[in-house]
C-alpha cells in the first residue's frame, strides 16, 4: 500500500519539483545561556536591538515586573521585527509607536508565574498572556515549538535562554495582538490565505498553489470562508523527492493537481479542530454542493490520546491547529502528510 500511495502522490511531481528549492532548514540551536534579567538578555545579545529599544521606553515600574522574573517570555530577534515594521511605516515611525503600543507587545509576549522549558511543552496548548484576555497558541511539532497569534505564526529558534528565575524563548517572528493592533492602527499583515501559509513557512506549498490562476486567486482572497489542511514544509518537500522520479505532465497532471488540491479544502465553513474531531467525516472538495452526498470527498476522522487524525486513501495527523486567516472565517491546520481522498484515488485510476 505504501508503494501505491507513493505512485498518487507522484502525480503531482512536474508541477512541484521547482518549488522545492524554496524549503528552508532551521539553524542549529545554541547552546542556552543564562542572564541576571530581561534588560541583561537584551543589553547582551546583538540581535536583540529592536527589544532592547522598546525595554528601555519602559518606566521602572513595568520593568520591575520583569525583575526576579519566573515566567516565560517569547523574544523576537531584529530580523523578525524588520520583516513587520513596514505594518508601522519603517522601523522609526515604529519606534514613535506609543509606549503603551509597545507595552502591549512586551505583555503579549510574556506569561508571568509559569516557567515552560521546551521540555515541558507538549501538544496544543492555550496560554493567556500578561495582557489580559489574549492568547496565544503554543505546539510541539515536528518541527519544533511554534507559537501562533492571530496574525502571526512565530517558531523557537533558541530555546530555553534562562531569564532570571525564568526562561526567555528566541523567535523569529513578532506576535501580534489581534485587538490592539487592528483596532488603533488599522492594519491587517495576515488578512489572505497567502500570507498565512508563508507565515507558517510553508513556501513550498505557497509556491506551488501560485502556480495556476485559481491558486493565486485563492491565496489572495481576503474573503474567503473554509478550511484548509496545509501540509508542513518538511513534508512537502519529502513528498516532491518521491514525485521527482516520475514524468507525468500535461493535461493529466493538471487534472491530478486540482483534484488533489481540493482534498485539502473545505469551502463550506471555517471548522476548528474541537468540531472536526466530534464528527465521523470530514467533507472536502471543490464543490460544496457535493459535501454529504455520495458523489462527496471525505477523510475519516480519528481523534484519540495520540492526536487528531484525517485517514483516506493518505493519512495525516494535525500538528498545529486553529490558525485564524484574517478575522477568523477561514482557519488553517497544519498536517503532516500530503492528503488524497479515496474519492480522488478511485477517480484516478490509482
């Protein structure tokens, strides 16, 4: 069986050989260090400027909140914050940015009272942040320790960099609040599909759906409603090794592509994963008319102690959940393998 999946997924190999050029490695971690405070982590680290800026508007009164410091505290580097400060308009009209503005994020960032190692990270987890009434998603993936905000998918570069009492974890994206920063400043970085999937750094897969006119159109739309399974890079990539060896194209692969992109779709509503697990099935495809009905797409839903699972003809298991694509009407779950459907197989002759 495993053969003959491989041979599915080779249908998809012309279209995708060029992407994957665009998979990227993590760096390998430091070795963790230890600092005195959070003002002592940023005076020290050369790639910490951007943090050490916004520490030093704090008043004293903030930042003793962070001295003898026993929480968690998600660092961006410099370069995480150069990918977003074009939202303010370049990075000293973001410096101009309130006090209070930049008080938000350090809070964001920040769970005080609870010390979380890497090792101590398991699965899914909903954590509230120190500003109050936000959260922020935290995962162990197979591709390590992602941390997820409504407008921004950050990954741990650097782990466990001992804080004080506490623990100060290195990411390479900025979190961003999704009621501060909407409401005051009236900006949306991650409104479209598109800019979600590049912010989980899945290129491959963005690459490869921009490749067609209705791919592109459905990675821009700001308005779309649905789900959608996204495969991770690493198992993207893995996927277009196997389909190197074969030399389909033309109009079958075309064919092939679109309804293999469909069994990743769900166009119908945003589903969450609670709701997803709570039910047998889970309907896919292009056309929504067909969802329930015997001409349908569907997967098999398992969900048990060891996660939640999609099984047709290919299996994958969700590693990152509820990724919200704009106001939430479209949400993203990452998944392990690239999905076809009984349906698709049987359709193509597999």
């Amino acid at each position: 069986m495993a053969s003959r999946s491989f041979v599915a997924v080779a249908l998809l190999a012309v279209l995708f050989i060029g992407a994957a050029q665009a998979a990227t490695r993590a760096p390998p971690p430091r070795k963790p260090s230890s600092y005195s405070s959070l003002e002592d982590l940023v005076s020290k680290r050369k790639d910490l400027s951007i943090a050490k800026f916004i520490a030093s508007q704090m008043p004293e009164w903030f930042l003793d909140m962070y001295d003898n410091f026993n929480g968690t505290i998600a660092v961006p580097t410099d370069a995480a914050f150069e990918m977003y400060v074009d939202i303010w308009g370049g990075l000293e009209a973001f410096k101009d940015l309130p006090d209070r503005y930049l008080a938000y994020l350090m809070l964001y960032h920040t769970t005080f009272d609870l010390t979380a190692y890497s090792k101590d990270i398991k699965g899914v987890n909903h954590v509230e942040t120190g500003l109050p009434g936000y959260k922020i998603t935290v995962a162990k993936t197979s591709q390590g320790v992602a941390v997820a905000s409504p407008h921004t998918i950050a990954r741990v570069i650097e782990a466990d960099v001992k804080v004080g009492k506490g623990v100060a974890h290195i990411v390479d994206r900025v979190l961003i609040p999704f009621e501060p920063a909407t409401a005051e400043y009236n900006f949306s970085p991650y409104a479209s599909l598109g800019d979600v999937i590049k912010a989980v750094g899945a290129n491959s897969v963005y690459t490869a759906m921009a490749e067609s006119e209705e791919g592109q159109a459905i990675l821009d739309s700001t308005e779309l409603v649905g789900t959608f399974a996204l495969p991770t890079e690493e198992a993207f990539t893995a996927f277009v090794e196997e389909v190197k060896k074969t030399n389909v194209s033309g109009p079958a692969l075309e064919y092939a592509v679109n309804m293999i992109l469909g069994d990743h779709l769900n166009l119908a509503r945003a589903f969450d994963s609670e709701t997803i697990a709570s039910v047998k099935e889970a309907p896919v495809g292009w056309n929504v008319t067909a969802y329930g009905t015997p001409e349908g797409h569907f997967f098999n839903v398992v969900a048990n102690t060891t996660g939640l699972y999609l099984q047709g003809f290919t299996s994958a298991k969700v590693v990152l959940p509820d990724l919200p694509v704009g106001e939430g009407k479209f949400l993203i779950h990452v998944v392990d393998e690239v999905l076809i459907s009984k349906q698709t197989a049987k359709a193509l002759g597999l």
